[in-house]
C-alpha cells in the first residue's frame, strides 16, 4: 500500500513538474517534440470557419467590409436555423480525405458563439436552432478518430466592451469611435479569459488551439490588450498537452506558442524564427474566402490541392485545409468533391505524406518534383509533378537505393548507375536512373517510393 500511495505521488509530481515546465517556458526540446509528435505526423486537418456570416454567404469578413453596425447584422442571428446539420457527415468527409485533425470556429471576428457558454446571449442555443452545434461537432469528429482543434477569436465585433479601432467595422464612424470612453478592454479581455476556460474545460481534451489574431501598433491589438500572458498560461494549466498558435503577440516567449501560421501563402522554405526551423502549419482555402461565399469562383482543381500538400509536407509543414459549410449546415458540394478527389489520391499515397517532413539535403530535388522523407521508415519519397519520358535522373543517389516503386500500386520501377548516356542526358557517375512506364499512372501526382540503403 505504502509502494502505491508513493507511485502515485511520484506521478503527482512528475505532471505538476510538467505543468510547470510548460506554462513557464522551461519545456526542453525533446518534451515539445513529443507533445506535437502526433501533429508533425499528421501533417494534414481541416478548418472549418462556419458562423452567422454564412447566412450572407458573401465573406467571413461579411460584417466589416460592408461596415455594418450590431443591428444591421442582427438579422442573420434572429434567422440562423441549420437544419441540416449533420456533424457525423463532416467527420466522414474528413476522414475520407485523409484528414488526421480539425480546427473549427467556436467564435469568430462577428462574436457569434457555437456552444452554449456562460458569459454570452450571443450564441447558438438563442437562436432559432436553439442548441449547442459545438457539442456534437467534438463528438463525431472524434468518434473518426480526428484530434480536436478550436479556433477562438481574440476580436470581437459584437462585444459592448470591445474598443473600435482599425479593424472594426465601425472605424469610420466618428460618433461610435466617440463612445469608446465608455467600452472597457479589461472587461473585455475577462470575457475571453473565462469564456477559453469554458472551451478548455468542457469538452475534454483540447489538441490544438488557434487564437487569432493580434494587430499591435497605432489603432490596433496586442498581447497588452488580451492580456495574453495569463490567458496562456492559464490554457497550459488547464490542457499541459495542447497546441498553441503564434497569433497571441507572444514570439518573445517560449511558453506563447508552438507552431508558425503562414496564411494563404506557400513559404518558399522551412518557416524560420530567428533563423531556427520552427513547426510550421499553413491554412489554405479551396476559393478566396473561408466563410461559405455562394459566388465564389476561384476555387483550386484537386491537382492545385494535392499539390499543395506534397508542397507543405516536403518543407516540413502542415496544411490546415478549410470549408466552409453552408447556413443550412452542409458541406458545399464544390468542397465534398474536391475532399473526395484528394482522399483517393491519399488512399494510395498517404504513405508520402504521414510522418514525413523534407528530405535530408544529401538527396538532390530531382526536376520537376517535390521530396519527402519519412525517417522512421528510412523511405524518400518522389512526388512527379510532370512525368518525364521513361527516365528520371537522380544525381548523387548511387549506393544509396536498393529497392525503388510507383506507391501507388507497388510495381517496381528498375533503375541503374548512369556513368554517360549517349545523346545527351546526365555523364554524373553518382547519378541513378529510374525507368518510368511511359503512360503515367491514373492518379493525379504519380510518387516513386525510395527504400534507402
């Protein structure tokens, strides 16, 4: 008995040690990396931005650039009825496109909550849907086996106490400016204080959290304003194991964030901080806008998408991919068939992209193609993004190979030291050759699995 009471100390005090590690910054190197593991392994999730704007359907943004005031918005709220909503579909959709976590919208920029808190009228359960659309969402994304993500937003366009600045809808109006003597930012910064600890604690285990955003200098918000020094800590103290963003104004400390988000953009290299590799997740849209914009136009081809994930995952990334659903609660049918397009391409290739990251510098860029490396299995992998004719040419590969493959079928691909080649083409005596099928295989980027010596 005396053995057990003292094991069970000993465990005590290891994860109060580990909940004092991490909220005062002194996590060592290993214990962050093996608190992200299953994220760096993931490497792909789905966002989710869904909220009173898809009831407009033209914007996320919706509220700001059309300047409109609480009550010329209020209508979405009165109206806002998701009929459809069937979460158990989501987690499918995304589990079938080879998704490994989510990160959704609790609240976002317009205030508009998803799940019934405490500190709130604005939420779902007051609407005319009348419940908790959070609650289950958690549910049957985890029931997939997805981790779980939650976007908060540290703006709030609805919120009395919110001051106006640069970034609110109301900024050019002068007599609302006027009345900011009477919105209190203390006050404020409580209500995302309490209502985090709501979200920290009333759900179980929360994965991933992306606060956003901060905008300090002249007219705007920064870590002063959320006073995100104890909102951060006191995440640590309530879930020691999740991930946090970089959008808090925190890149000076250790403990304020864990991962880099590049937004819309394709980084054309390892993200760095201070010259040091970082984790690094970039969130990406189908089209130009994350919220459900019914007219939309420039939505990506699947080859675009699938594309852009071999890309993030070959610099070492994640790509946090969003949807938008629709104000009636289901996926846009654009979304499902571009999610249903990149799972087949990952049904065969999902092996190029979990647990992989870039590929050590010894392994030249073939060209044309994208690289990444799964040390664990010791494998490259060589993602062809324009099949060249019958040969590709590795420089600097020979003794390195001993068994090359098409992924997607396990057929083997011959390939040979090339020390001159007639006619043209690589006279590098380190150089390998692979033999490709002239006709490229039926999937959208064909991968030449690597077993390395």
């Amino acid at each position: 008995m005396k053995k057990c009471f003292l094991r069970g100390l000993w465990v005590m005090l290891l994860i109060a040690m580990q909940l004092f590690s991490v909220a005062d910054g002194a996590e060592t190197f290993e214990q962050k990396a093996e608190r992200m593991q299953w994220w760096t392994e993931a490497r792909f999730g789905m966002f989710i931005h869904w909220g009173l704007y898809a009831m407009a359907a033209r914007h996320e943004w919706v509220k700001n650039h059309e300047r409109m005031s609480n009550e010329q918005y209020q209508k979405y709220f009165d109206l806002w009825n998701p009929d459809l909503y069937n979460p158990s579909e989501w987690a499918r959709a995304a589990k079938n496109a080879g998704m490994k976590y989510f990160v959704v919208t609790s609240k976002h920029h317009e205030g508009f909550c998803l799940w019934d808190s405490k500190y709130t009228d604005y939420k779902a359960t007051n609407t005319p849907w009348g419940k908790d659309l959070l609650k289950p969402m958690v549910d049957a994304f985890r029931a997939e086996g997805l981790k779980v993500g939650f976007y908060y937003s540290l703006i709030d366009w609805h919120h009395p106490d919110f001051t106006i600045d640069r970034m609110h809808p109301l900024r050019d109006n002068q007599a609302e400016r006027a009345k900011n003597k009477d919105r209190d930012m203390n006050k404020y910064a409580e209500y995302v204080y309490q209502q985090v600890q709501e979200l920290m604690t009333e759900f179980g285990a929360i994965d991933c959290l992306f606060l956003d955003f901060s905008y300090p200098g002249t007219d705007g918000k920064g870590h002063k304003d959320w006073q995100s020094e104890r909102l951060v800590k006191r995440i640590r103290e309530l879930q020691p194991n999740i991930i946090i963003n970089d959008r808090a104004d925190l890149l000076n400390t250790d403990y304020g964030w864990d991962f880099s988000t590049p937004e819309q953009f394709m980084p054309r290299a390892w993200v760095t901080v201070n010259d040091k590799n970082v984790p690094w997740e970039t969130c990406q849209t189908f089209s130009g806008s994350w919220g459900y914009h019914r007219d939309e136009e420039s939505w990506k081809s699947p080859r675009q998408l699938v594309s852009m994930l071999i890309e993030t995952v070959s610099k070492g990334g994640n790509l946090l991919l969003n949807v938008g659903p629709t104000a009636r609660g289901t996926f846009d049918e654009r979304a499902c068939s571009r999610l249903a397009s990149m799972g087949e391409w990952m049904k065969y290739h999902s092996r190029s992209i979990y647990g992989c990251t870039a590929a050590p510098q010894e392994f030249q860029v073939p060209q044309n193609c994208f690289l990444t490396y799964n040390p664990q299995l010791n494998r490259l992998y060589i993602h062809i993004m324009e099949l060249p004719f019958q040969a590709l040419h590795l420089d600097g590969y020979q003794g390195k190979v001993k068994y090359a493959q098409l992924l997607n079928d396990a057929s083997e691909i011959h390939f040979e030291r090339q020390a001159s080649h007639a006619g043209g083409g690589s006279k590098n005596e380190n150089t390998i050759t692979l033999r490709l099928p002239v006709k490229q295989p039926n999937v959208i980027v064909p991968v030449v699995e690597l077993f390395l010596q």
